[in-house]
C-alpha cells in the first residue's frame, strides 16, 4: 500500500514489493504467482484499510459543529492518508491499464455505497437525490483538489476552496442559500 502511494502503481514492481515486505522473490511467487494475484490482495488490503478509516471518521462526528463542515473536513484529511492515496494512485493507473481497472472495480462500487451511510450520516444528510447530489458534490470535488496541484498560493487556494465546498454542500443541503456560496 505505500509503495503504490509513495511511488506509483508502475513503479512499485513485484521485486520492490517484496523487498519491502521482507520476502524473497520465491516467497513472494509462492503467495502471488502473478502480478494480477498481487494487485488483487493488495486492492482488497488497501480496501478494508478505507473502509476501517472511513467508519472511524463516521463514529468520531461531532455535534460540537456544523455537521457538513465536519464531514468535509474529515473526508479532506482521509483524502492524505496512506489508504486513500494508495486507492487514487490504482485509480489513475486503472485509467490505461484493463486488468487492474476490472480489479478495481468492486472496491470502487463497494466505497461508493458506503458513502451513503457514512458520510450521510457524518454529514447529517438526508437519502433523497438532492442530498445524494450534496454528498458526490463533497466528494468528488475534495477528491478532484486532493489529486490537484496548486502551482503557487497553495494554502490560501485551498481553503477557499474547502470553504466553498462546504458553502455548496450546505446550500444543496438546504441550509444555506445561493448568495452564501461566495460572501465576499
């Protein structure tokens, strides 16, 4: 998992893999006689450490403040734990590679239903379409400025955009209105 998030899916070669885990090559081969077997254990590894991350995040909400605030900004700080790069690394790698995008698939499907529960509760939302918006809005936007590159102002960009976001989400959450998505 970190050597796909520190290096890169194609960097990561089954030799690296296995010197990090202290295997020899043989050793390794006799659990994953194929790179396709060592990308499925490592997808599913990769996987349960998300949604293990994901469920804590959910449970530690707090009514201290506003809900949707809390919920993005814990998503954000899921977003550079070791897990979620790892995942981001596969799904960019899966973009051109048809063996590891089939592979991804399910882990893909099965965290994106988890988004209901989770981070509709974490964020207080409701189930209705307008809501779900709201949520896939939260997301893929944090997800979209996590895999970014901000060239220059990194800091002062990022947050207006996070408070943005959270104005957005708020707003389709119908506690907010259009004039408070920009306040300046």
């Amino acid at each position: 998992m970190r050597l796909f998030a520190e290096l890169g899916y194609h960097a990561a070669t089954n030799a690296l893999i296995a010197d990090a885990a202290e295997l020899t090559r043989g050793a390794m081969l006799y659990h994953f006689a194929t790179r396709e077997d060592l990308v499925e254990a490592a997808i599913a590894h990769i996987e349960e450490a998300r949604a293990r991350l994901f469920e804590q995040a959910a449970k530690a909400g707090s009514s201290a403040i506003d809900a949707t605030e809390q919920a993005i900004d814990a998503y954000w700080a899921l977003l550079q734990e070791t897990p979620f790069l790892a995942f981001a690394e596969l799904e960019a790698a899966a973009r051109t590679d048809p063996m590891l995008r089939q592979r991804l698939a399910a882990a893909q499907a099965a965290f994106d239903h988890a988004q209901v529960g989770g981070f509709g509760a974490l964020a207080q939302a409701g189930a209705d379409p307008r809501f779900q918006t709201s949520r896939d809005l939260g997301r893929f936007l944090l997800e979209g400025m996590a895999r970014g590159a901000f060239t220059y102002d990194e800091r002062a960009r990022r947050e207006r955009l996070l408070a943005v976001v959270k104005r957005a989400v708020r707003m389709l959450n119908r506690k907010g209105d259009v004039q408070d998505l920009w306040t300046d």
